[in-house]
C-alpha cells in the first residue's frame, strides 16, 4: 500500500498549544516550532584510530510559539507576569528554590490531522518560559497585526504514539 494512502499529510496550522498557566496563548497561538533534536556523536580513541559513534544524550532545542498580539498586550503580560513570578520582581524577595516548583507547568502542543483530529502530542514536562520576543512599534507602517514570540525551556520531552497506531511506536520521552 502507497505511503500516501496510509498516512494524512498535515497542514502546517493542524495544531492546538496548551498551557495551563497561559490560558490567553492557548487561544491565540499561531504558529509552533517543534524542537530540533541532536545526538552528538561519541569518540573513541584507540590506538591505531580515533572513530565516532552514537552519544548517550540527545540534545533538544527550545520550543518556540508565535502568537498574535492583541490591542491592549494581554498576552505579553501574561508571559511577563509568570516569567517575574519566576525570577522574583526587581527589589522584592527572590522565589525560594522550594517554591519554583509551583511555577513549573506541563505544555502540550497537539497535532491534528487534516480531519482536525487530534494524531500526536508533545509534552513538555516542567516547562517554563525563557524568553518573550522584542516588540517593535513602527509609526510609519502599514497597519498590520504584531506579533510574538514565546520560548519554552523544560525538563523533558514526551511524544505520545499515534491514535491510529500506523507506526507501532509507544510513548516516547527524553530529558532535556
């Protein structure tokens, strides 16, 4: 049987991003960029050659969302507040390191396919956000929608097997 008859190929905006902690982004994500995985080679010396092979950890690239900005920054405020909530407000007391676990959350970045169901999910365990993107004004511009960026750091990455069960994998998690 042809590949093409097996398998829906995704369009790039098949997807929904959940986030307990950032509900606003939940709704108005528009676009995602799964991590990029490496598995640093290994060497092996020995006498007569050195040589490469498989390493032991992967090596994961942050998750990045893009969202729509809406009039009033609601949703960067959102990720400005959790991120201050991390790192402690300028002046105040610093979070205690037995208290930073609260602020930790699972993300969830469901694939759909092209009948908007849902066909895998990434899970990020322990995510939080690192970086929120520069916002440029621009008073000569056309009109036209701002956007964001979020970047996610987290502990560990799950990626949940098909629900059709096309490829055989099982649940599939790696740490960070």
């Amino acid at each position: 049987m042809a590949l093409q008859q097996l398998v829906n190929f995704p369009l790039s905006t098949n997807f929904r991003f959940n986030c307990p902690e950032l509900p606003l982004l939940s709704e108005v994500a528009q676009d995602a960029t799964i991590p990029a995985i490496t598995l640093n080679p290994a060497e092996v010396f020995t006498r007569t050659g050195d040589y490469g092979q498989p390493g032991e950890k992967l090596q994961f690239t942050e998750l990045d969302i893009g969202f729509a900005m809406d009039e009033y920054l609601d949703v960067y405020a959102e990720v400005f507040s959790w991120m201050n909530r991390m790192a402690g407000m300028p002046g105040f007391q610093t979070v205690e390191e037995k208290d930073r676990e609260v602020l930790f959350c699972n993300v969830e970045l469901i694939m759909l396919d092209n009948t908007q169901r849902e066909s895998r999910r990434f899970i990020f365990h322990n995510a939080w956000p690192s970086a929120l993107g520069a916002l440029a004004f621009d008073q000569a511009g056309e009109a036209s929608t701002m956007k964001g960026i979020v970047t996610f750091e987290y502990l560990a990455m799950e990626l949940t097997p098909d629900t059709k069960n096309l490829t055989g994998l099982g649940d599939l998690r790696y740490n960070h």
